[in-house]
C-alpha cells in the first residue's frame, strides 16, 4: 500500500477538488497521510490568485521533495496553468497535472509508476525520464465540466458541493479566467444527487461553491438554462437536507424575482457573500467590475426586505492602482453605509499577466497597508455588532466541534446566518455533536463568539433535529 499526503492552497472550490482527490485515491488503495510524514506521493493542489500564492505554491513543492526525495511530487492546480513551463523544468516536481485533470488522478500516477518501475527509484532520479511521464493539459481548451464529486467531507457536519467551474467576467486583477477557463457547470442532476448522498450521510448543511457561482448554467443549451435559482429550487425539496449556504454571489444576481424566491425557500441560510472589491465607482470601473455602488446598494436593501438581519458579507481590495485618498474615503463611507457582517480584507497584489499589473499609478505598500489596517478595523467594530444584535433571542445553531476558549470548553457551531455560538461543554454534550439545537444567546464569550444557553437539560433531549 502506497502512501499519499495532498496539500491544499487557495479557495474553497481548491479545497474541494483536493478533497475530491483524496477520495479518489483512497479508493484506489492509497493511505492518507500527514502532509508532515513520509510518503511515497505528495500532491499539492495549487494556488496562482496572487504573486503570492505562486511563491507559497513553489515553497510547497520543494517542501514535499526534501521530506522523501524519492517520493512522487505532483503539482496540480492554477498554479500549472499559469507557470507550467517553469514547473514542467523545475526538478522538485514529477508530474504536472492540470485542472481539469484532476478527476485522473489515480489513473496518472498508475500510469506514471508503471512507466517509472516498481518503486520507481532509479528513473525518478532521472529527470528527463520523470518529465516525459508528466501530464500538463491547457484548461482553456476545456469546454465541459470536470465531473469530480466527494461521498464525505473533511468536516463532520458541513459539506462543500462544487457546482461550477471557469469565470467569464475578466477583472483587470485577476488571473483566474486564464487558469481556471471560461464558465462551465455541472449537471443539475448531478449536483442533486451528491447532496441527496451527502444529506443521507448525516450532513446537515451544504455549501455550494464554484469560481463563479452565479454564471452557473449559462453554458447550458437555452431550454436548460434555469440557472442558479432553478437548482436551489431543486435542492430544497431535498428531505434530509436542512441547510444550504451560498458561496460567493455576483451582485446583479440580486433581483427582487431571486430574492423573493429564496426567501421562501426552507433550506436557505440567509448568509450573502456579495463581491464589492471598492465602494467607488471610478475604481470600479478601473477594475472592469460590471456594477455601480447604486446597484450593489439597491441588492443589499432587497436582501434585508425578505430577510431578517441577513450576513451581509463582502471582499475588499485596498491600494488597487491609482486609488486616490478621496476614491478610498468613498469605499470607507460605502461601508458604513452598508455595514457588513464581516469584509475580507485584501492589499492589492500585483498580479504578472494581468491589465492592472501594467496599469500606472501603483501605490506604495505603506498606503496599501494603511488603508488595509483602517478597513480591518471598522470590520472589527461592525462584525461585532452585528453579532450582539442577536443577544437574548432563540436562534437554531448547527453544533460542529468541541475547543477550548479562554481554557474552558465549548461545543461550538454556527447560527444560519454563520455567527458562532458556543455551548458549555459537558459530558452529554458529545450526543449533540452535528445536531440543529434550537438555544439563546445570552452573552459575548470574546468579540467572535456568542454564549449558547439551551433551556431544557441535556438529558431530556432539548430542541433538536
């Protein structure tokens, strides 16, 4: 029995298809191991968002190959769509596998230690030999859906459903439609029938993912196309399913038909992840993102018509080239406006192959980080109060795990609108454990973290399901 240990970089659909991958491998007869133990093939799912994220995918390889040099390297992932060159003559790496080959994983290293031999020692010091059993293929001739899927999933009560891959859209900062490829999306009935699996397992909540959620279905034929909102339909009629969270949404998404619908959906966690990047139009448009701060003002506004205090969350980038100190004032102000449950914060990266990277006017790091700083901290202030809006009312919370916060131990899980909450630990509470318990929350544990009290003792079976 072979050893494999796989490392992940990047988003969620990365962690996704690195699970995918597992899987797969493990029902080829491979052991899982450790990323930090010895194994015969290490696979690295990588990352290329940023300049970054390439320097932390190359560090990874090279990790992999000192911890057993005769081991099997596999780079996989947008980093090899995007320097597959540079990897294909870097003699750390032995295979090179590209996104949508992923779902062959097994297939491609059987094949790879066949042609090595048996223990493959000998030839994978040869490199030449070791390079002429690589596997690099250009995404961009993809045209359908890779179709990858998971029977479980790394955490215990929630599982990631990959729904669609590729992006269209073409942001003058980024690189992922150049390695990820134009949109592609999976079948409904495919989707369907993983969460169907998945909810049967005991998984309580899903959350679809994708590199661009709301494209999902615009590759179909036009009789088929019904869309995002058709599949959450489908999804809701689902028995076992209780919760579906959404990954990140494109704000023209956000009409008053998706979301009055929604709204009436049982299943829908009332948690929106709505791109903003600047709360300035001109930077806006700098970025090529196809929306005002009118029209992404207008969606939040209907999203809190349907829903009680939803998640609003959001991704923000400061120092793009050329943000003026009265461009970022506008985004500051936007935000308060707005006031979002939780802003992913990120400094502008120069990212090499993209039109913002040859753009004119890039700012200092020292701008960038300041500008950073003071929008980490108004996120701080309005994440907090947000969370104790809900301070002595009855919320469901869906119980994940046992910590250990300030050296006292809680069972923690997360609200439908993904605050979390925590419950005192005792010795029955490992019976709650992946269960929906109806509680209140009645205090502040530490800024994140919100004190669940449940009413009836543990042992005469509170409100769960």
């Amino acid at each position: 029995m072979r050893k494999a240990a796989l490392h992940n970089l990047g988003c969620k659909v990365n962690a996704y298809e690195t699970e995918a991958m597992q899987q797969q491998l493990e029902a080829a007869g491979y052991e899982i191991v450790s990323f930090q133990e010895q194994a015969d093939v290490y696979v690295i799912n990588t990352c290329s968002v940023t300049n970054i994220a390439d320097r932390k995918s190359r560090q990874m390889l090279h990790r992999a190959k000192k911890m057993n040099p005769r081991g099997v390297v596999v780079a996989a992932g947008c980093y090899v769509q995007a320097a597959k060159e540079s990897l294909i003559a870097d003699k750390a790496v032995d295979l090179v596998i590209g996104n949508n080959r992923k779902k062959d994983l097994a297939e491609i290293l059987e094949d790879y230690f066949a042609k090595a031999g048996e223990g493959g020692e000998e030839n994978r010091e040869d490199t030449e030999s070791a390079k002429a059993c690589s596997y690099v293929i250009d995404i961009g001739k993809t045209r359908e859906y890779e179709p990858l899927s998971i029977e479980k999933d790394a955490e215990h009560t929630r599982a990631f459903i990959k729904i669609q891959d590729g992006c269209n859209q073409f942001c003058s900062y980024c690189i992922i439609p150049y390695t990820r490829g134009r949109v592609r999306s999976r079948k409904p009935e495919e989707v369907i029938g993983e969460a169907r699996r998945l909810a049967q397992a005991g998984y309580r909540e899903v959350v679809l993912t994708g590199i661009h959620l709301s494209s999902y279905g615009l590759d179909f034929p036009e009789e088929e196309r019904e869309g995002l909102l058709g599949l959450l339909i489908k999804l809701d009629q689902i028995p076992d399913l209780q919760r579906i969270r959404l990954g990140s949404l494109e704000p023209r998404i956000i009409t008053e038909d998706f979301v009055k619908t929604l709204s009436g959906l049982r299943t829908i966690c009332p948690h929106f992840h709505l791109s903003l990047q600047s709360g300035c139009d001109e930077t806006l448009k700098r970025m090529n993102r196809h929306y005002t701060v009118r029209q992404y003002e207008e969606g939040c506004r209907l999203l809190r018509e349907w829903f009680d205090r939803p998640a609003i969350t959001t991704d923000v980038i400061a120092g793009f080239p050329q943000e003026t100190e009265e461009e970022f004032q506008k985004t500051v102000e936007f935000l308060k406006k707005i006031h979002f449950y939780e802003i992913h914060v990120f400094k502008y990266s120069r990212r090499a192959g993209t039109r913002a990277a040859a753009m004119e006017g890039q700012l200092p790091e020292a701008v960038k980080a300041a500008r950073s700083d003071l929008l980490l901290t108004l996120e701080q202030k309005m994440s907090r109060e947000y969370r104790q809006s809900f301070l002595g009312e009855d919320r469901e919370v869906l119980l994940e795990e046992k910590v250990t916060i300030e050296g006292e131990e809680y069972l923690i899980g997360h609200t439908r609108e993904y605050v979390k909450a925590a419950l005192p630990w005792k010795q029955e509470s490992k019976f709650l454990e992946g269960r929906l318990v109806t509680g209140r929350l009645i205090s502040m544990i530490n800024p994140e973290t919100l004190l669940l009290q449940i009413e009836a003792p543990l042992d005469e079976s509170p409100k769960v399901v």
